[in-house]
C-alpha cells in the first residue's frame, strides 16, 4: 500500500542552526501538509500546499518557517533557526482531494530535538 | 476560540465489549469530521469520515455518529481487541482554505483480555 516517507526518523540538532525535514508524499496526491505534535500534546496544523504553493498557514508557520516542493517528489519544511520550543515530532501528510473528501495520510513523522 | 475536547481521562475496557469515544466541539460550524488512531511514536491513521449532512457512518466493526446540533461525534468500536488499544483522535474540517484539519486531543483506549 501507497505510503508517506519521511526523513529522518530523528533529528537532533542545536539551538539556531536549520534543519530540513523530508517527506515523500504518496505519488498521486495533489495536496501536502505539515503538522506538529509536541510530546504529550495534540497534533497542530501547520502549513498546507497546494498546486505550488501555500494554501494555509497558521501562526505557529512564521517566518523561520519554509515549505518547498523541489521536484516530482519531494516536499520538505526548513526551520531557519531552531528554538528549544521547536522540538516536537513533525508529521507530513498528503491527500488526494481537498475539502468534504479530504482524507490525509499521515508518515511516521520526523522527531525533532533541539538542544 | 474553537475548542475540540475528548475524554481526556484513558478508557479501559474489556475485550469483547463496545468502546464509546465523546468528541465534543465549539465555536466551530464543521463541513465535515473524521477519527484517526494513533499509536505512540507514529502518525495518525484515518478510520472514518462523516459530512455534515450524514449522521452516521459505519466501517466493518466501527461507528460513528455526528449531531451537528449538540456539537458531539460518538465512536464507537464494537467487539474489541487488544490490538485496538490506542489514541483515538477526531479532526474537524471546514470547506474552502488549505483544507487543514484541527484535532482534539485524544483519548487513550486500552482493550484488556
């Protein structure tokens, strides 16, 4: 079965340096999304994509925040210069279609330590 | 503010017996709601999704309803297995935007022998 492949599993990295997490969304799905979910605490929307560029964003996705989609393939987010509030697993998801058929499958998610 | 409670308290219940998860919202009018099942350490995976107009879906031995008036969607797994203890979470959508979903905390479902 079709599934969402994200990169690293673990990411530790030190406080203001970047970071680039990786996703390989599932090939015929036209819609990308990155989520956050600190330990212990609900999953959050973070940014979505669609047709090349952002569709949604929320205020957690602020301007150390960046998505790209740099071929066929790939999306990824980059954090420009992590805080300790940043760790958190990081989860990329892609659907098919938007709205009222929107079902979004979700990768094993990115678990990010910032020290 | 849009407000998405679940139990917050783990259910534990027997095997064999039907487990029932609250999803209560406000100050959100969704088009349409959907439960994920989360196990530690991976990403959700969707089980079911139900529109606004539809007050009730049913997926082999799960169940879920939807009253827009009472704010409330009910899961419902019947016969349970161990293998079904997990994080239940539901997710709201709305139409129009980036299609993002906003997800209540979970409950914690544990399914003893």
């Amino acid at each position: 079965e079709p599934e969402v492949t994200q990169t690293p599993s673990h990411q530790v990295t030190q406080m203001g340096q970047e970071v680039i997490l990786r996703c390989v969304p599932i090939s015929n799905h036209l819609y990308f999304y990155w989520y956050r979910q600190i330990l212990g605490q609900k999953v959050e929307f973070l940014v979505s994509f669609y047709n090349n560029e952002i569709s949604e964003k929320s205020e957690i996705f602020d301007d150390q925040f960046s998505v790209e989609r740099p071929d066929g393939s790939n999306f990824t987010l980059k954090i420009r210069s992590t805080k300790l509030e940043d760790s958190a697993m990081y989860f990329c998801a892609s659907s098919v279609s938007g709205g009222a058929k929107n079902i979004q499958y979700f990768g094993a998610g990115t678990r990010l330590s910032v020290l | 503010s849009q407000k998405i409670e679940q139990n917050s308290e783990a259910l534990n219940i027997q095997e064999g017996k039907t487990a029932t998860l609250t999803c209560n919202y406000t100050n959100y009018s969704p088009a349409y709601l959907q439960w994920y099942r989360q196990d530690p350490g991976r990403g959700p995976v969707f089980l079911l999704l139900i529109r606004e107009n539809e007050k009730e879906k049913r997926k082999e031995r799960l169940k879920v309803t939807f009253d827009t008036t009472l704010k409330q969607s009910l899961f419902h797994i019947t016969a349970s297995q161990p293998a079904d203890s997990a994080t239940y979470l539901c997710a709201l959508g709305a139409l129009g935007g980036g299609n993002k979903l906003t997800f209540g905390t979970g409950t914690q479902l544990k399914v003893e022998l």
